[in-house]
C-alpha cells in the first residue's frame, strides 16, 4: 500500500477532484462535521468524514448529541465489479430514539426512506447507481443492579452507493439530511439558518 503522505501526493485525477468536491459542502449548524482517519483495507484510496448531531438546546458544549455518522468515499482506479464503477461512498447513521418507535413495524422502511428521499432530493438525475444496505433497531433494557437505568433504543443505518461522476457534494448534502431526519430536526428550505431543535 501507498504511504500516507505519499498517497496524498499522488491522488487519481478523478479522486482528487471528488475529494476537492467535498469542501465547500456547509451542513445545518446542529451538526458537527469533522475529518477522520480513512479505511486503510477496503480500497487503494479513502476519504472519511464523521458528524455528530447536536440537539442545539444550549448552543454550547453540554447540547446533547442525539445522533451520529460516517461518511466514507472508496476508490479504486481499477474498479471493483460489486461497486459498478471505481468509487464508492459508504455511509453510517445512528440515532436515539423514544423506546416505543423501535417497536414500530414500519420503522426500518421509513428509515430507509429518510435515505432514498435524500439522494432524490439533492441529485434528482438519478446520480448514483447499486445502492444497498441495511436499518437495524436496537433496544436495550437493564436489570439487577443496573434497573433504574431507562430503556434505550437507536436506529442504525448502513448504506452504500455509487456515484455517477466526481461530484461529491450532493451526497454528502443528501446524507446529511438523513443525519438530519434520523436526529429528528425539522426540515430546512434552501438558505434559511436552523433554529435551536427542542427534541429531547
């Protein structure tokens, strides 16, 4: 495998012009969108982003984060036959919810429509290809010693796509609004600054 540093030197045209892409992406002001270390194994070249979304009732440091995610961009020159094509971005979401929305029936496909809604919002020409994945509900309980402690339950979902040409910021817009509607905020027209969520 490439050194890092020189990885970075000798980017694909193509990948560099998908990560440059990826800049100018600003998310709402709840989430916190930082760099983070890349998948080493999964393909010659990575990028990786993570978001923790933040309930804004503070508008410090103690708000509450109620959701969190992954956003990774796979590239391989020589392209892999799954992905159909030589890029892939594989994505994460996890968000608390009230314990009694993970007993919904539905909840896994409204989930998944948080996503597919998404990506027909921001790239509504079809810009992506193969996608796939999975939504899982956890729900936890405690007992004996650890009783008095709330139940607990999340939704997780684990998706990947391809994208069609080195234009990344519309997916990453796209999932950031699936952040946004797994976290439960309010959805936000174009150019209007988000108010503080009141979600517990």
């Amino acid at each position: 495998m490439v050194a890092k540093d020189a990885q970075q030197r000798e980017l694909p045209e193509a990948f560099a012009r998908a990560v440059e892409s990826l800049r100018p992406v600003r998310m709402r002001a709840e989430i916190r969108l930082t760099e983070a270390p890349a998948p080493q194994r999964l393909a010659p070249f990575a990028v990786a982003l993570t978001a923790d979304v933040l309930s804004g009732q503070r508008g410090d440091a103690h708000d509450e984060e109620i959701a969190t995610g992954r956003f990774v961009v796979l590239h391989d020159p020589a392209g892999q036959d799954s992905w159909q094509g030589c890029t892939r971005i594989v994505a994460y979401v996890r968000a608390e919810l009230e314990p009694e929305l993970a007993a919904d029936p539905f909840l896994a496909a409204v989930a998944w429509t948080w996503l597919t809604e998404a990506l027909g919002k921001r790239l509504p020409t079809q810009g992506f290809r193969a996608l796939g994945g999975t939504v899982t509900k956890v729900s936890s309980e405690s007992y004996g010693t650890m009783a008095t402690r709330p139940p607990i339950a999340h939704v997780e979902l684990r998706v990947s796509w391809s994208p069609d040409g080195d234009d990344l910021g519309p997916h990453l817009e796209a999932w950031g609004d699936v952040l946004s509607s797994a976290a439960g905020l309010a959805p936000l027209p174009p150019g209007v600054a988000a108010l503080p969520s009141r979600r517990r």
